[in-house]
C-alpha cells in the first residue's frame, strides 16, 4: 500500500513539475486546494469564471496571466517536493493565502502587506519561493518523530 501512494505521488508530482496544457495545470492546483478563485487572484485574471473558461478551452490566459500562472506552479511544485507537507495539501493553499511575517509581505511597520498569490501578482517570484522555503524549514523543524513526539529542533521547552 505505502509503495503504491508513494508511487501515485511521484506521478503527480512529475506532472505537476514539466509543463501542462492550462486546463490541466489548474485542474492540478484544484488538487492541492488551490480554487481558481486563488489562480485568478495570483494571475490578475478577473474572476474565477475567467480561469474556468481557461479550463474548459474557450478562451487562453494572456500572455502576463500565463506568466504569472506558471509562476505559481513554481511556488506549489517547491512545496511539493519538499516532502514536508506528507499528505497535506491544504496546507499549500492556507499558506498561500497566509501573510508570512517577512519581507515583502509585511510593511515597515510590520503589520501585514499582502500574501504570497499576492506577491506572485506582482511577480516578487523569488520573494515568494524565499518565505516557502521557511515556512517549510519551520515545518521540518518541528514535525513529530516516529514516537509522536514533536521535533523541538533543540530547544529546550
């Protein structure tokens, strides 16, 4: 059973990393939770029925919603392959309409600026993949060993 998961995964995975047609790469964020109301949000398109009739062919994103579109498989095949969201795929789509306590999403005050389909927007990409990668070193740090016991990542508590 393990095997079999293991292997559905890498082929998800695989599909999801090279290039897709559009319909199929939204249909493959769908099953991550990321709503095409999110894809419309990071690409600029103007609603979630734009990106549904990207979907269903009866239109084509323009060339800077395409751009920002493939940025966001970027950031979510990043996620992906870290292995440390396990079977947690929600968990990609919560943080990406989170606003992490860092650069460029919080202003100088510290107060929140915009979340990570919002930087993809504006194509602060590198930004984006930045706060990913700590958002998942934290996670790392403090996932449970085999016992259930979390991780303090040598704190003492």
């Amino acid at each position: 059973m393990e095997t079999r998961c293991t292997d559905e995964r890498k082929r998800f995975f695989e599909r999801f990393t090279n290039p897709v047609p559009t319909g199929e790469l939204i249909e493959l964020l769908d099953r991550v939770g990321v709503t095409r109301a999110m894809v419309a949000k990071a690409t600029g398109a103007k609603s979630a029925e734009v990106v549904s009739n990207w979907v269903a062919g009866r239109s084509a994103p323009k060339p800077e919603h395409f751009e920002r579109l493939d940025s966001l498989r970027v950031v979510v095949s990043f996620l992906l392959q870290t292995n440390a969201l396990d079977d947690d795929g929600l968990a990609i789509a919560m943080w990406l309409n989170s606003y992490p306590a860092a650069a460029p999403f919080v202003d100088e005050k510290g107060r929140p600026a915009m979340t990570p389909l919002q930087a993809i927007r504006t194509g602060q990409i590198g930004a984006v993949v930045d706060a990913a990668q700590r958002w998942m070193d934290v996670r790392t740090a403090h996932r449970p060993d085999e016992a259930g016991n979390p991780d303090r990542g040598g704190i003492a508590w």
